[in-house]
C-alpha cells in the first residue's frame, strides 16, 4: 500500500444492514490503498436500563454480550482480508460515545457510519446518532445509506 488518505479510521456499527454496507465500504477503501487501519466500534445502549431493578446486572451482560459478539463478526470479516482492524465497545448513548472515543484518541482521520432512515417525526423526536455525529466532529464522516 503507498500512501493512504485515512490512516486510520473509526467504523461504527450495529447488527443492521447499514452497518454491513459501511463495512463493505470500508473493506473498499481499504483493498483500493485508502485506508491503512479500521477500529470497529460498537455502542450497546444502556439507556432503557434501569439501575434499580434487580435484573439490571443480568440485562447489561446480555448487551454487553451481544456487543462483543456484533464486534467479532465484523472483526473476523476483516481478518479473512488481512486488514488491520482493533475492536472497542461502551455502553451508553451512541452519539456521545463516538465523540468521546475520536475526542480521547484524536488519531482518527474519517468516520465510517451507516445512517437508518428515520421519518422526519422519529428524526425530530429520537435525533438521529448519525446527524448528531456529523454536526459535532471535526473530522470527515463517510456516511452509507
């Protein structure tokens, strides 16, 4: 590989076809000398746990658990094509959660996200992870639709 334009670039995913064609995407760039490493990020979100109620423990290892295994799916794709990759997980609000990683390790040089498509009133009520990243990072966002 000569001289990629994204050294290293912060894939965020779920289990959802968006995260798959980010990926594929990512897997494009890489195989076509743009890209030398990916970070597979997954964000399990803890909001609808409550922390007074005696299953919360066994509900937070439950996502924890899926976490881990939505990461690894991701993570042995791209091992079969040799393409450097490190995983991350956190629990907790996805949008605020991929600020703080690129903000913390400030090495990223792109963000590679899928983006649901909300109707305007699930937009405007839920927000949406992906307008939320856009608008407050500082570095480029490939977003697949």
């Amino acid at each position: 590989m000569s001289n990629p334009i994204f050294k290293k670039v912060l894939l965020a995913v779920d289990n959802s076809e968006q995260s798959e064609r980010a990926a594929q995407k990512a897997i494009e760039l890489f195989q076509v000398g743009q890209i030398s490493e990916i970070v597979v990020f997954n964000v399990y979100n803890t909001s609808d746990l409550d922390v007074t109620k005696l299953s919360y423990q066994e509900k937070l290892d439950e996502k924890r658990g899926n976490s881990l295994i939505t990461l690894k799916q991701f993570a042995e794709k791209l091992d079969t094509l040799n393409i450097p990759n490190e995983i991350k997980r956190a629990g907790g609000d996805p949008a605020s959660l991929i600020l703080d990683l690129v903000d913390n390790e400030g090495d990223f040089d792109l963000i590679i996200m899928g983006s649901r498509r909300l109707n305007k009133f699930q937009e405007l009520a839920l927000g949406s992870v992906t307008d939320k990243v856009t608008r407050l990072v500082n570095l480029p966002v490939l977003v697949i639709k």
